[in-house]
C-alpha cells in the first residue's frame, strides 16, 4: 500500500470537531506539513487553545480514521500548535493585581454578595482600580446586581491569546458565569466542568491592572474555594456573618477554612451585615432585630477586626434589585457603611502586606 497527503486529507475530512461541528478540513486545523514516510504518517492539527476540551478526543478520532480507513498498521505521530498562546501556569496568573480579596460566609442568606459588590464600587470610588468575579458559578447573582443582566462579553487577542473583556460598570471590571449561562435555567454542572469554568474566568480574562480583585466566593466550603486557593495566592478574607447564633457558628467554620495550616490565608476581619434595622424615616432608631453584636463579639474572640456593622433599610434590598447597588449613593446610610467598609479595607490590607509574607498557593499534593 503507497500513502499519499491526499489520501490522509481525504480521510480526515471524516472526523469532526465538536468546537465548530464540521469536519478537520473545514475547520481549517490541518497544518501544511503531512509527512509520509513508508507506512508512517506525521502531521499537526492546529487548536483554537492549549485548554481545548475537545484536544485529546480530536487526535483519538483522527488516528482512528486513519486505521479504520486505511490500515492499522499506519504509525501515526499527530503534533499540536495552537492559534492562541498559552494559558500562564499558576503562580504567574493577574501578574498586575495587586490584592485578592475573598469575600466569603459560612452559610447562604447573609448577604454576603451584596457585601461583595458594595465594597467593589466602594472602593472604586475611593479612586482604586478594582476587579469582581463572582465565583458562586451554580447560584450567580452580580449580573442582576449590576443591572447588566443582557450584556454579553466579547474576546479580544492580547498577546497571542483570545481573552474575555469583563463587563464594567460603576468603575468596576465583572465577570460571572452569569453571562453565559440562562438566568431561567439551573445550572447542571458536575464538580470539573464548574471548576474549569472557574478558572477560565480567572485566566482567560483580560482583567489588566488591578488594585484589588474581590471574589464572590459561593456559601460554605466547597469545590470552588478549593480550586481558587489553588488557583491564586489570596492576599486575605473578609468573613461576612449576620448577628444570630446559627450564623456565627457557620462563620466559624468559614474563617478555619482559611486559617487551617493547610491553607493560611489571613483573615481581614469579619462584617457584620444586617447589624440592626433603622426605618427611612427614623434614621437614628435602631432596632436589633436579630440579636445585638455578635458579630462584634466573635470578632473579638477570633482576634479579627470587625470591619463594618450594616443595617438593614429597605432601600439596599430594592438597589440591589434595580441594579444599583448601594455603595452608588454615598449620602445614605448604607451607602456611608460601605464606603467605610471599603476604608477599612484598605487599611487591613495594607498593614496584612506590611507584616506578613505573600500568601503561597495551596499545593494539595504535597499536603
């Protein structure tokens, strides 16, 4: 039998790649460089991206074709290029980021993402360059909380690689799985398509230079904490808990998840949302709804700062809902409360890189 390139051609335009549902040929990923030698054949496919989820069903689908169609005696090397650079390895991802806050709770219901994006606007208001990426990938809700519900973000080719533009607004640059996925439809992921989804957020995003980087982390501990502290080299935590008992005891768990010695990721301080409840009219009332400092007193007990105490008014529910979140408006009460959160913040975290080393990525392997 005499193998010629047309004949590999022809066969691999038999195979088709998922990432565009045409054929090899079509698709364009066959490089110039068939090689024949005797019964060996070498050639290269080109992908999109290193990351291709199809790169190693693809090259099993066309050396398959190439015995079925030809001859199982075929030797086949089949060699990878890509249109797009690499993803950097971690440990060198957001090179230009300056701080990675994780803003994070024990249990869902405490506002915690309302926190989360308070305190980014907050901070860009206080001139920062900041960055938010909301991480709950089953349960995203900063999309709706930025009123940027029908935007979509575009690629754009930086350096060789095609990278996701966030969405910005109120001088903060947002991803969140959101934008990809219905808003009307669960999300049905298995553990690692979520954490892969994840991570290209983090490392095909052009998020460029960045005072602080918040990140939305989901209730509780989970996959997802553990593939950002994997991930990223978190400068701290901010634990946000309400006053009542059942969740202070879920934020003790939360603050161990990031104190343990496996991980050692300091701990900011802790917020303390839904401190008191002050009606619009009645400005200097406060009625202690849900108990009286316990957030405060836990502080205290754990050797944390307590950042802030949030009241509850009416309105930082309905700004949330509107899109325009309550840090917008500075000459409110809540608004205030978030802007000295944001203060806080900055100072924690400068005294954090002052007295601490950089926090090390969590390399589980060797734990």
């Amino acid at each position: 039998m005499t193998l010629y390139p047309k004949l590999i051609t022809d066969v691999l335009a038999t195979v088709i790649y998922p990432g565009t549902k045409k054929n090899l040929i079509e698709s364009e990923m066959l490089a110039d460089d068939v090689r024949i030698d005797g019964m060996k054949v070498s050639f290269t496919l080109v992908f999109p991206r290193d990351t291709d989820p199809f790169l190693k069903s693809t090259i099993k689908s066309a050396e398959a074709a190439i015995h079925y169609n030809i001859s199982p005696d075929v030797e086949v090397t089949i060699k990878t290029e890509f249109k797009s650079a690499p993803r950097p390895e971690v440990g060198k991802l957001l090179p230009q980021v300056k701080n990675i806050i994780a803003v994070s709770s024990g249990k869902g219901g405490v506002g915690k993402s309302t926190v989360s994006a308070n305190l980014a606007i907050a901070l860009a208001k206080l001139g920062y360059k900041v960055g938010l990426l909301d991480t709950d990938i089953f349960g995203p809700s900063m999309p709706k909380m930025f009123g940027v519900e029908e935007e979509r973000p575009y690629a754009v080719n930086k350096d060789g690689r095609d990278l996701i533009e966030p969405i910005e607004k109120y001088g903060v640059k947002l991803l969140s799985i959101g934008f990809f996925v219905s808003p009307d439809k669960a999300t049905l992921w298995r553990g690692g398509m979520a954490t892969s989804a994840l991570k290209q957020l983090i490392a095909d995003a052009d998020w460029g230079e960045l005072d602080y980087f918040i990140l939305d982390t989901p209730p509780g501990t989970s996959d997802i904490h553990l593939t950002l502290l994997q991930t990223l080299a978190i400068t701290g935590a901010v634990i946000v808990s309400t006053p009542q008992n059942v969740a202070l005891a879920d934020a003790r768990k939360g603050i161990d998840m990031y104190t343990n010695d496996k991980v050692n990721v300091p701990i900011l301080g802790l917020v303390e949302n839904m401190a008191y409840f002050t009606p619009k009219e009645l400005p200097e009332n406060k009625y202690y709804i849900f108990g009286k400092d316990g957030c405060k007193n836990l502080a205290e007990e754990m050797g944390c700062p307590l950042l802030a105490q949030i009241p509850i008014v009416q309105g930082i529910c309905e700004a949330g809902d509107s899109g325009e979140p309550a840090a917008t408006k500075t000459d409110t009460i809540t608004g205030r409360s978030f802007l000295n959160l944001a203060q806080a913040v900055v100072t924690v975290v400068n005294r954090r890189n002052k007295e601490r080393p950089k926090t090390k990525i969590v390399d589980v392997k060797n734990k």
